[in-house]
C-alpha cells in the first residue's frame, strides 16, 4: 500500500466526535448566522459594545465563585460584598454613577444571597468543569455549583437577569440536563436534580429529572451536534483556512468558556469574564474588548482590535448559515454586521438591559 494509500479514510472507521458546549448548540438552534460568526469565520467578525447587564452578571458570578474558595470562617455576606466591589467590571454602563448605583444593588444581591447559605457546607465544585461523550459529540462546559445531597448530585447555576422564572426554565433547559449527565458520569454519583437561583427574586426553580428526561435531551443535543457538525464540515471544505499569527495556531475551535452565546438577552444574562479571549465565545459575556466597542475602522486606538467584518463566503455557505430574525436580534454582539436583524430589531443602547 502506497504512501497515498494509507492515508485514505477507511470506509466504517468512525467519524470524528464534535466537540462543543451547551452554548454552542445553543447557537446552533437559535441562528446560524450568528453560529458562524461566533465559531467559524476567523478572524472572528467584531462585536458591538459591551452590555451592561453582562458586567453585573459576570461580576455577580465571579464574586459568588470567590466567596466559596474563602476559608470557611470568612464566608460572610461582608466578604461577599468586598468581593464584588473589588472585582467589579464597569463595561458597558451609561457612566460612573450608574456603574455605582449597580454597584450597590450587587453588592446587596450578593450579600443577602450568601446570607442564606450555610458556609461550612462545602460544594462538590465550584465553577467546575464537566464533560462527557456520546458516539457523535464530546460535549463540556462549566457549572456554576455542584453541590452533593444526601447520595447525589445538584446542578446549581446563578441567573441575574430581571426575567423573573419558572420552573420550566429548569425543566427545559438543554444546558442544565447534560451538565446533570456529565456531572453523573465524571463523578460516578447520581445527578438528576437542576436549579436555578435568581438572585434577584431570592427563587430557586427546581426541577428533578428522570433518566428518560435525561436521555431525551442527550438525544436532543446529539441532533444538534450532527446538524452543526456537518455544516462545520462543509464550512471547512468550502472556505480557505485562515492565515495563521506569527506564533499562534490557527484555531476554529470552541471557545473555552462554556462555550458561545455570542450576544445575550437581559433575561439570559449570566457572563462571567467579559472580552475573555481573541475567541470571545464566553457564554453571555460582554465582548467589547474583543470585537471592537466602536465598529471604527483600522489603526483605531492603541490596544484596540482593528474592525473586521465577516468572512467573505460563497452563496452556498451563506445559506447554509442563514440569520434567525427576532426581538433577539437586539442583543446580538453581531449585529452591525447582519441587515436581516437590523431590520427587525430596534437598536439597544450597551446599559438598556439593565432592570431600572
């Protein structure tokens, strides 16, 4: 057998596992156009500015993380405050005052949250990442909380959205359910119950799974992941790969963070480090300092991504990749960038999605 030969792929060898995130499918479902942008076109399209209420967000977060790895006798509603104030982000507001006047109302979100807490109650993780694999997908993304009850798991995750919610929000969520499944296989103990805490209400919607309900949304995600999967895959055979940085490696890759949402609702608003990576595919959160708040052109300010617009892509891959217009266009961290959403979505100012 030649060289050539061996290199062929062998017919019935099986295909390589699709590696993503809840947030990448979830990208996937909601529009594919923004899926594209998020996770395909490199260099990534830049974004428009960074929102507000994904700063309270990935503050609020960072600070309930932070509070947990305390020692114990300082897990005080006092620590959680200096927490927040220390690590407050300042992204996306109108100006100081009202960054401050959120930095009043977290501060007492935290604090009264935490107060309900019992601090010697050690969870099985803290931001802990999970991951687990199906014959189509190798599938992974971070739990804000995993605590352990009695002989099983729990998947806490923080909301600080003003959305008030509902136990279908629990009951339905793809992301929670496959967490509980990662969260069962990597730790060998059953995992079934998924909650959500919104601070901002003091709720904790819960919702207890059964393995068929589990099963079905693993079902579920394996759809989504063959769909997206195929459509990477004509991406790639379609589109030339893009030039690498002098010592980077080229990467179309998932982002690191729990993956994607490129653009987040109010309601949805659950971000955790804002203009996290060159990738920017954290999960809600803000992505100014990745894609360029002003939308200027190149040789902008110092440090400041150059503007860069989508990949230019044949007529076959646009319509592979077709926008989803909506309200949610609104939000959308690419919207400058696609005329469908413009035209069916008002324009938000960065600090609209604030609960005023």
């Amino acid at each position: 057998m030649s060289a050539v030969q061996g290199q062929l792929p062998l017919e019935g060898m099986p295909r390589r596992l699709y590696s993503c995130t809840p947030s990448r499918l979830n990208a996937w479902l909601d529009c594919r156009r923004r899926y594209r942008f998020s996770y395909l076109d490199r260099p990534q399209p830049s974004k428009g500015p960074a929102w507000a209420h994904n700063s309270v967000g990935a503050s609020v977060h960072n600070a309930l993380a932070g509070w947990w790895r305390e020692p114990y006798e300082r897990r005080s509603p006092l620590t959680a405050a200096i927490l927040l104030t220390n690590g407050w982000i300042t992204e996306g507001f109108r100006d100081a005052e009202q960054s401050a006047h959120w930095l009043g109302r977290a501060r007492d979100l935290v604090s009264g949250y935490v107060a309900t807490l019992d601090p010697t109650d050690d969870p099985v993780g803290v931001e802990r990442t999970v991951a687990t694999r199906t014959k189509v997908m190798a599938l992974s993304g971070r739990i804000d909380r995993l605590d352990r009850r009695g002989d099983e798991l729990v998947v806490v995750d923080y909301k600080t959205g003003r959305r008030p919610l509902t136990q279908d929000d629990a009951r339905s969520s793809l992301a929670l359910a496959v967490y509980a499944v990662a969260a069962s296989t990597m730790m060998r103990t059953p995992c079934r119950t998924v909650e959500l805490h919104h601070l901002p209400t003091g709720e904790i919607l819960e919702w207890r799974h059964t393995e068929e309900s589990l099963e079905r949304h693993l079902r579920r995600a394996e759809e989504l992941a063959t769909e997206a999967s195929a459509a990477d895959e004509r991406y790639r055979a379609v589109m030339p790969a893009p030039a690498r940085a002098p010592g980077r490696t080229a990467s179309r890759g998932d982002g690191s963070r729990g993956g994607g949402s490129s653009g987040s609702a109010p309601a949805a608003a659950s971000g955790r480090t804002p203009g996290a990576a060159a990738g920017g595919t954290s999960g809600g959160a803000p992505g100014a300092a990745v894609g360029g708040a002003s939308g200027g052109a190149a040789g902008g300010a110092p440090g400041e991504r150059p503007f860069v617009g989508p990949a230019a892509v044949p007529d076959e891959i646009d319509a592979l990749f077709p926008p989803n217009p909506g309200p949610i266009c609104s939000w959308c961290d690419f919207r400058r960038h696609c005329p469908e959403g413009r035209s069916v979505a008002p324009d938000r100012r960065p600090w609209d999605g604030l609960a005023e």
